[in-house]
C-alpha cells in the first residue's frame, strides 16, 4: 500500500476516534446529589458541638463518585472526602458555609449549606458620642452615636436616658447607630445608655456614659 493512502487512511482513523472520544465526553452526565443533610437542628449548633454532615449522591453511569468538603471555620474530624463529614463548630458564633463537591469521571455538582453558631456572648456596645468631657443643652437636639456587634447579628438597639426608653428606631450605618434626642430631661447630670439585643438568643449588652446637661429657661432669649 501506498504511503499517501497509508497517511490518509491514518489520518481518518485519527479523527473517528476522536470524534467517538467527543461524543463520549459529551455524553457523561454530571451526579444526581441532594441537598446537604445535617444532625444539627435548622442547621443551628452550639460552639464547640460535634455535628455530622452528609449527602445522598448517585451517578447515572454507575460509575465511582468522589467528594470533597469545605469549611471555612471549625476543624473537620477525619477524612473530607466521603460522603459524609464530622465537624467541631468553632468557639465563635456566626454563620458558616458549608460546601460539598461530587465529582464523576468527568463532571462535578457543589452543593452549599449555611449552619449557624449560636453564641450567647453579649452584645458589643460603645458609645461614640457624646463623652463624659462634653456638655449638652437642655432642649437642644443631639445625635447619639454607637456602635454595637454581635456574631448573630443585632436584632434591637435602644436608647434610655435617665433609665426612661426612648422610642422610635435608630437610623444604621453598618454597624454604627444613630439616635436623635431632643434634649429634653431635667438640668444637671444625664446618663445616657445605648442597649443592643442580639439576635436568636436575645442577649442584651449596653453602655451608659453620664454627661452634664446645661439648663435654660424655654421661651426667654
């Protein structure tokens, strides 16, 4: 046979097997994976708690699947690449994602979580104005700032003064807070107090600071 027919004859072997290999490739479906199951109840935990994780996974073709998971936090307690993962919550609260990638031959599906870890630690509260070192006016406004944290998130923050709540809503700006007071309380000394509540457990923590408020006559210029 001659060389150039040997050549061509290779050559259409070549591309028919590559193309069967594209049509293969093409044709693997990713694994069917479920959702992310948990011992943890709606996905909540304690710190420090030993939580299992697990998912149910299949592949069309029958073929092995392989896993592996992803915390940021915490510390995974042996392997993480089966389909089921121990894991200690961190010490801290907060939310942490929880991620699981199943793999086949060919194609994968990550499949994401989020547990949440409860911490009954007390709110972070500082005032950021006004300080002891100033003075107010008595019936002028004045905007009380503070800021106030919680791994959990804040679900309320208050403002009393002289052990009275005001009402209304403090205006936020991320984690800064806002109040405006009208100044209005008696002359002399004024304790102002910023009380923040956490959210799910519904810890308070504050902070007071006492300022002198300057009396003045209303209506007399």
């Amino acid at each position: 046979m001659k060389p150039v027919i040997i050549s061509l004859l290779l050559f259409i072997l070549t591309a028919f097997c590559a193309c069967n290999l594209d049509d293969l490739i093409k044709d693997v479906e990713p694994p069917q994976v479920g959702n992310i199951l948990t011992t943890a109840e709606s996905f909540m935990a304690n710190p420090g708690d030993t939580v299992l994780f697990w998912v149910e996974a299949t592949d069309p073709q029958d073929k092995a699947l392989s896993y592996k998971w992803t915390l940021a936090a915490g510390e995974i307690i042996g392997s993480a690449q089966h389909d089921t993962l121990t894991w200690k919550a961190p010490l801290s609260g907060g939310d942490n994602q929880v991620a699981v990638k199943v793999s086949n031959s060919e194609k994968s599906v990550t499949r994401t979580e989020t547990i949440t870890v409860i911490s009954s630690v007390k709110p972070y509260v500082k005032i950021l104005y006004p300080s002891s070192t100033q003075y107010l006016v008595q019936y002028t406004p004045v905007t009380v700032k503070a800021d106030a944290y919680h791994d959990n998130g804040i679900y309320q923050v208050q403002l009393w003064i002289n052990d009275a709540l005001l009402p209304g809503l403090p205006v936020q700006n991320a984690q800064e807070y806002k109040f405006v007071w009208d100044g209005a309380a008696p002359a002399g000394m004024v304790e102002i107090k910023v009380t923040a509540i956490s959210q799910i457990t519904s810890v308070s923590g504050s902070d007071s600071v006492r300022v002198p408020l300057e009396g003045i006559i209303r209506g007399k210029k």
